[in-house]
C-alpha cells in the first residue's frame, strides 16, 4: 500500500505536446524580431543574408509612422479612459445589487466582444451611414470605447465579487458616508483591477484593425498603415521595424495586467 | 447596524452627506445612476448600430446610380442566395470547422499540462505565453505567417534542408487546399487562423480541466482503469464543456475575419472579406450588411446546438 500521495509527473508525450504547442505559439514572434535585422529589402528571404541596424534610424525619421502611431496613442487613451469609468459603473451595479434584467445588462455589455469583428464593424459603418455621421477621430473613438468596456468590466466585477461587503458596512458603520466609503474603501480596493482592465483596453485598442478600417474613414492608424503595407508590401524592412514596436507597445500592458492582477483571479476572463 | 452610520452623520456633512444619504435610503435611485452612462452608451452606440445593420440589410442598391434606395425590400437577400455566395458561406464554415477541431487537438496538451502538473513559476509563464498573443499584435501575428510560408521563407527553407520539398509539392497540387504557394492556399489561411485563435480554446479548456480534482483521476487509475480509459471516460467528458466554449470563440473569430484570408490565402472569398467588399468598392452597405446576418445566425444556431447538448450546464 501507498500511503504517500505522489503525483507522477507528466508523460514525456503530454511535455513534448505542450512545449511544442507553445513553441508555435511565440516562435513566430521571435522571427519578427529576427527579420527587423536584416539587410534584405526585397523579399522574405531565409536566413537573412546579413545584419543591420539600418531601418530603426529610417523607421525614426519617417513622419508618417509618427501620425500614425500619434492617433493610435491618443485614441487609445482616451477609448480607455471612456471605458474605465462605463465599465466601472456598470461593473459595481452588476456586482452589489440584483435586480430585473441583470444577466440582460452584462450580456449587452460582452456583446460587442462575442460577435465578430466584423459584425460589429459594419454595424457601426451602417449606423454612421443612416444617421449621417460623417467619418471622424471620435467615430473611431466610438467604436474602440464599446468594446473596451468589457475588458475594464470583467476585471472590476470579479475584483468587487472578492471585496467583502462587511468592508464597506464597517465604514458606514463608522460613520462615513457614501462618498467617502467611495473613496477611501472601495477605490482603494479597485484600483489594480481598474489599472489591469485598463492596460488590457489599452492594447486591445491600440492594436486594433478589424473595426476601425470600417470607422476611420481616410485616417491612418498605426495597425491601419500596417494592414496596407502588408496587403501591398512596398517597405518590407520598415514595416519589420515598425511590427516588431507594436508587439513592444503591446506587450508591455498586458504583461503589467498581469502583474496588478496575478494571485487567485484570472485576468479579465477571456474574450476579444 | 449601517442604519445608525447614517443617523449619526446627518447633520455635519452638508449637501454630499445628503446625496449620500439620499442613495443609501433609495438604492434605486444608486442603480440608476450607476447603469445608466454604459446602458446609454451600449445601448445607444451598440445596439442602435446592431439595429441599424438589421435596418440597412432591408434596403437595396439602385443598379444605375449605385446609390442606396432606403425603402423595405427583400431583394438583397434574394441575391445573398445566389449559388456565389453560398459558395462563399460553405467554405467559411467548413474552415471554421477545421480550424476549431484542429485548435482542440493543439491546445488540450498545453491546457492539461498546465492545469495538472505546472506549478509556481512555470504556471505563471503558460498563463503568461498564452495571454500575451491573445490580446495582442494581431496584425503582426499575421504578418509573421507571410514571413513564414513565403516562398524563400523559414518554411521552404527548412522543408528543403529536411528533403520534404516533395511532400510539400503534393500537398499543393492537391485540388480544393492546394494552390500556387503555401501563402496563396487554404493551408496558408488555415495555418494563420489556426496559429491566431488557438490561446482563445487553451484558456477555456485549461479552466475547465483546473476544476477536475486529481482524487477523481486516482480513483479512476484504483478502480482499474488504464490510462487511455481514464482520458476516453472521465477527463474528456470532464474537458467538453471547456472545449465547446472555447469552440466559440475559433468558430466566431474565424467566420469574421476578414484580413487574414486577404494577406495569406487564395483569392476565393471569405464571409469576411464579402462584407468588406461589398461596403468599400462596391458601395454595396445593404448587401453588405445582409452578408453579416450569415455569421450572426450561423453562430447563434452553434449556441442553440452547444445549448441543446448541454455544453453549457457544467460552465
């Protein structure tokens, strides 16, 4: 008899098959980095012939990558301020009350991250047209902040579902009021799941492509500059430079989320 | 008692104790204020736009002038049934279908290895390797594929230092996959949706596999089961809901998409790319939007289906 409880470790197969899903998974990433370096213009070639550090200086001097990647910063951030304070209120009115109709009000809110992108893209292109709203920075601002909102939501309902609620009676209790329960108890507590939620919005904004190419009428975001470079190629080792920063820009939030949040819950469920 | 909280500063907190006030003894009122900025928001910007989709999808396009007739009709759906675009519907399905059998087969090992056996650090690196492509760089995921099925690409470039070029070479000869280059194929396309939607079933499948307790696997392993018999009768059922939930998310991405079939693929149309069409060249809003139906109702009849086999009881 064994009284020890042991676990065997995994089968040689299940490790072979988990690191090979997850070589897949990033060994494409490593080559675009790979290919920022190479003296190549004209085509894909591998192995590189030769090394460079060439197009970070072009890539630096190009102004039009600059607008570009201009509006996608302040587009980012303001669809990510606009989603924080949506999904916080809806997350604590979802989260602290019951009432009619509130698996409707969080599965409105999931909606506009459940459909795909294009649905929601042309549905925004379609109202845009009935109402006559004319293509702008804000129609993609728009579209970015609405399905921003899931992700701060997500992250701020679970966050509040682990508060304990006695927190929030103690201060009253003690003579705090409403505002003040606000701003010393609860934000406090929220305030990393809202940083997480935020720079997950963040990324998702900043490297999105799908919707805005039907809400941004003639501007240029730095995905939507990336997008035609990759339908016609015609700077292949700019666009390599300018692909590896994106995968920088947007890593950096995630992996931050995952800092402020890491511990029990999971980052903001998943969903895109 | 909170009650007594609230009597007790009555008077000294002027009109922000008395809002607060006012909110404790009406939560309604709370509610209300609470929900109503994201419920204007979804609901004007989101659902108003899902309506006018709808909207847009009954009126026509005018032949001559090209400029949209907004009165109700049924024509655009009438050539939505052309054999064309049926074509087009079929083969957005049937690579959806494969491209979510093929996700599960890729992610259940990397899912149950790290809901079973990684622990401390090395958990937070699978969460980490699985969370950082799932939430960003679409494009560049993308883009990496084009580096790698080009012709003097990573791909030719090692299949011919392995001497398989042959093997390659049948495969694209092939009738329906096949094509000129692996980037110009089905299998370029599938390979990139596969390799862009895969974190979407790990993540689900691994929830779902945290959950099973490791007694239940040694029970099972006591009781005589070999291990093939305990994976067949009591993980895989135990991983279906996971699995059918992250099927989701493969089976949704996929019949949206519309840029990765344009940059690695064949020039045959998908969903997608028939809804881009339609709205930029060809001005064509209503039958664009009449083609977006097609995803909304293939996937809400997968619900009804996940629904009815029920895939959704055990989330």
């Amino acid at each position: 008899m064994r009284f020890k409880r042991t676990r065997s470790g995994a089968s040689l197969k299940l490790k072979i098959g988990a690191v090979a899903g997850l070589l897949f998974l990033h060994l494409p990433l490593l080559l675009i980095f790979l290919y920022a370096f190479t003296t190549e213009e004209k085509s894909y070639q591998f192995p590189p012939p030769d090394y460079t550090l060439k197009w970070f200086g072009v890539v630096w001097e190009r102004q039009d990558i600059w607008d570009a990647f201009g509006l996608s910063l302040r587009i980012a951030l303001i669809a990510t301020g606009a989603a924080i304070v949506l999904g916080t209120l809806a997350a604590a009115a979802v989260a602290r009350t019951r009432f009619f109709g509130r698996e409707a009000v969080s599965l409105l809110i999931i909606l506009p991250i459940a459909l795909p992108g294009v649905v929601t893209g042309i549905a925004l292109r379609s109202a845009f047209d009935i109402a006559d709203i004319p293509f702008s920075f804000w129609t993609i601002v728009l579209g970015h902040a609405t399905f921003c909102v899931v992700v701060v939501y997500n992250n701020a309902v679970a966050r509040l579902r682990r508060t304990s609620p006695s927190l929030l009676e103690a201060s009253l209790d003690l003579g705090a009021n409403g505002f003040q329960t606000f701003r010393y108890v609860l934000l406090p507590n929220l305030a990393t799941a809202l940083l997480a939620g935020g720079m997950l919005a963040f990324a998702l904004s900043f490297d999105e492509v799908i919707v805005t190419t039907f809400t941004a009428g003639q501007q240029t975001t730095l995905p939507i500059w990336m997008l035609s470079e990759l339908v016609r190629p015609r700077q292949r080792p700019v666009t390599n430079v300018v692909a590896v920063f994106v995968v920088i820009i947007t890593f950096l939030p995630i992996l931050m989320a995952y800092y402020f949040t890491r511990g029990g819950e999971a980052t903001a469920g998943h969903g895109k | 008692m909170a009650q007594r909280g609230v009597l007790m500063n009555q008077p000294a907190d002027g009109i922000l104790g008395r809002v607060s006030d006012l909110f404790f003894r009406k939560p309604g009122l709370l509610l209300l204020i609470l929900l109503g900025p994201p419920l204007i928001w979804i609901g004007v910007v989101y659902v108003g736009s899902l309506v006018a989709l709808l909207v847009q999808s009954f009126y026509s396009i005018d032949e001559f002038s090209g400029r949209i007739v907004r009165e109700f009709t049924l024509k655009t759906y009438a050539e939505l049934l052309r054999p064309s675009n049926l074509d087009i519907v079929l083969r957005t399905v049937l690579m959806a279908a494969s491209v979510t059998v093929v996700s599960a087969l890729i992610a259940f090992p990397i899912a149950y290895y790290a809901a079973r056996f990684a622990r401390g650090w090395v958990k937070g690196l699978f969460f980490i390797a699985v969370m950082l492509p799932l939430w960003s760089s679409y494009l560049v995921r993308v883009y990496a594929w084009k580096l790698i099925l080009a012709n003097e690409g990573v791909l030719n470039w090692t299949v011919e230092k392995v001497g398989l070029t042959p093997l390659v070479d049948a495969l694209l000869s092939m009738p329906v996959i096949g094509g000129p280059s692996l980037s110009f194929s089905y299998i370029g396309t599938f390979l990139v949706f596969v390799y862009l939607w895969l974190p979407f079933m790990i993540l689900p499948i691994q929830a779902a596999l945290e959950r099973v307790p490791a007694s239940m696997l040694e029970a099972s392993g006591d009781l005589g089961a070999r291990p093939g018999q305990t994976f067949r009768k009591v993980i895989f059922p135990l991983a279906l809901p996971g699995i059918v939930a992250g099927s989701i998310f493969t089976f949704s991405l996929t019949l949206g998409d519309y840029i990765a079939p344009q940059i690695v693929g064949s020039s045959r149309l998908f969903i997608g790319q028939a809804v881009y069409m339609h709205q930029g060249t060809a001005g064509n809003l209503p039958m664009a939007a009449a083609f977006s139906m097609v995803p909304i109702v293939v996937m809400a009849i997968y619900l009804w289906i996940a629904k009815r086999m029920g895939a959704f009881n055990a989330l």
